[in-house]
C-alpha cells in the first residue's frame, strides 16, 4: 500500500511541471463601434469564455479569466487594451456611463457592450469632429492657438517600427493628417513637417517648426509599450542671458512652461479617453525637442502588438490628440 503510494506521488510529480508548461489559451478579440455603444467580443473555448468575470475600474474595463493563462489575438479592434497578469486584460474605451455583459454560444464568445457618455466622443458619432464633413466648423475649433507642427516619425528608408503589413512611419503620418485636417476646421493652422514617405533629418524638422514660428510642435511615434508616452524635454546646457539676444536657435529653455502647459493638457485627454493607466511620461534629453521654439512633446502611441491600427483607431488617436490641444488652448486662457 505504501509502494503505490509513493508511486502515484512520483507520477503526480513528474505531470505536475508538464501541467504548469502548457500553453496558455488563445483568445480572439474583436471591437465595433456603434450608435451609442462600442462592443468587446472575446472568443475562445467554452470552458474558459464561462469563466469570464466583468468590472469597471474609473474609465477602464477589467475582464479576469480566473486561474486560466491566456493570449489575446486581435483580429478586429479599434480599442486600446493591455495585459495586466497571465489571466487578466484591461480595456481602455474612453468615458463611458455603464456595461453590458453576456455570454453567447456556437462559437462561445463574451460580450462586453460600452454605452459611451453622452460627450464621450464616440469616434463614429455625427457630433464628433472628422474629417468627413470640413465643411462645418467645430463647436470646440481651435481657436487662440495660431500654428500647430506635427512632426510625423521616421520617413523613407527609415521605417521605425515594424509589424506584418505595418510600418510605424506610414501610421503615424496617417493620425497626423487627420490631426492635421481637424486643426484646419477651426482660426488654427496646421502643418507636417513631412507629408508624404520621405526622410528628414532632425535638423531639417527643427528648422521647419521654427521657421513656421509654431506655436506648438509634436512629434509623433509607435512605442513598444501598452499605453501611451508623453515625452517632455530636458534642458542639458543653459546659455548665458548675455548671449542669448545672439543666437539663431534659442531652442526650448523660453517655452519651459508652456510645454508643461502642453504635457498636463495632453494627458488629461489621454486619461478621458483610454483612462488613467493608459498613459505615462519620461524625460527626453538630448533630443529634438530641446531645439523646438514651442511647447513641444513627443508622444508614442501603443505599440502594434497592443493595438489595431485600422481607420476608426487612427481617427480616435487623432481626436484625443486634438482634444489635449483644445485643453491646452482653454488653460490657456484661464
């Protein structure tokens, strides 16, 4: 008796590790917009989908598959979302007033409806600013701030960061037309420091913000990150009052607090729209920010392995960034 108990001890042992390296279960996601909602699908095996546990933390979405690993393969989304652990994922949908949940079978599949606040800013809603309809002019245009340089990433032979069909310097110049165009509705002027695949030197988008006299310069990138970066500028050197009337680029040690100005504004936006875990910022020294003549960012969107990059979510980043510079405008004025 005690022989066959030490047997079926050593076969659990030797399962055991077999057990705790099996691979973790594959998830499909999908997301939708529509009037009123955006909709979560996650789909994968039935004994796992049934696990599935729902709750709102402030303006993001917990889903918790207990004691289950799992991977999540996005095959349709415009939502920006991230693991926390092995058995959790966090959505971040923007301001919304309440969840739906259900569960459907044939394939089993989870169901997470977002009814979208009334000024939540629905990417698809008519009142929401797009480039669609140039025509009509913004309720909230632009309006005190008078040039805006949009630097999109990389160009030509530099691709930046890559995955399948996807290159970091065709998506960002993508959001920063759209930006762009959303700029341009209001007394505001936008422009890019490249408008088309070609490559620039730092130098040479440095040189086109400050020539334009920008008001406001933002430098735009795909991080390999989940949430969004905000990049400020550090100062290494400081130049002697008595020699600054003399030089061509006095750079951004005037512009110190309007880029903070800048950074507050853009992250309250960011935080509205993909919630407060959705965003971060780091110090950037040595870069070309420090040479801009404007409040000025650099900013990483999430990284193509934690988000989509089709129209709708090109459109909702655009719009957010849009937003921080409306803020901006307002504390400004205040």
């Amino acid at each position: 008796m005690h022989m066959k108990k030490t047997a079926c001890l050593l076969i659990f042992l030797l399962v055991l590790p077999a057990i705790s390296r099996a691979d973790p279960y594959s998830l499909k996601l999908r997301a939708s917009y529509h009037p009123g909602f955006l909709r979560i699908v996650l789909e994968g095996p039935e004994s796992v989908i049934k696990k599935g546990i729902v709750n709102q933390k402030a303006q993001s979405v917990l889903v918790t598959f207990p004691d289950t690993g799992f991977t999540i393969n996005a095959e349709k989304g415009v939502i920006v979302y991230r693991k926390t652990d092995d058995n959790a994922v966090m959505f971040f949908p923007g301001a919304f007033r309440g969840l739906k949940v259900f569960t459907l079978k044939y394939p089993a599949r989870l169901v997470i409806d977002v009814y979208k606040d009334a000024g939540g800013g629905n990417i698809l809603s008519p009142a929401s600013p797009t480039a669609e309809s140039p025509e009509k002019k913004p309720a909230n245009a632009l309006r005190r701030v008078g040039t805006v340089v949009i630097d999109p990433g990389h160009g030509g032979y530099e691709n930046g960061m890559v995955k399948d069909n996807y290159r970091e310097k065709n998506v960002v110049l993508d959001i920063a037309k759209k930006l762009r165009a959303l700029i341009n509705r209001g007394s505001s002027r936008g422009f890019l420091t490249r408008g088309s695949d070609r490559f620039m030197t730092q130098s040479e988008r440095v040189e086109f913000a400050n020539s334009r006299n920008a008001d406001i310069f933002i430098s735009l990138h795909i991080g390999d990150h989940s949430g969004i970066v905000l990049y400020v500028p550090v100062i290494t050197e400081h130049v002697p009052d008595a020699v600054k009337p003399y030089l061509v680029n006095q750079g951004q040690e005037a512009y110190t607090e309007k880029t903070v100005t800048l950074l507050n504004a853009m992250k309250e936006a960011v935080i509205t729209r993909f919630g407060a875990g959705s965003v971060s910022v780091r110090p950037l020294p040595y870069s070309i920010l420090s040479r801009i003549e404007a409040a000025a960012l650099m900013i990483e969107l999430p990284s193509f392995e934690d988000a989509y990059y089709i129209g709708e979510l090109k459109t909702e980043m655009a719009e957010t960034l849009y937003k921080g510079l409306y803020i901006y405008e307002e504390i400004g004025a205040r």
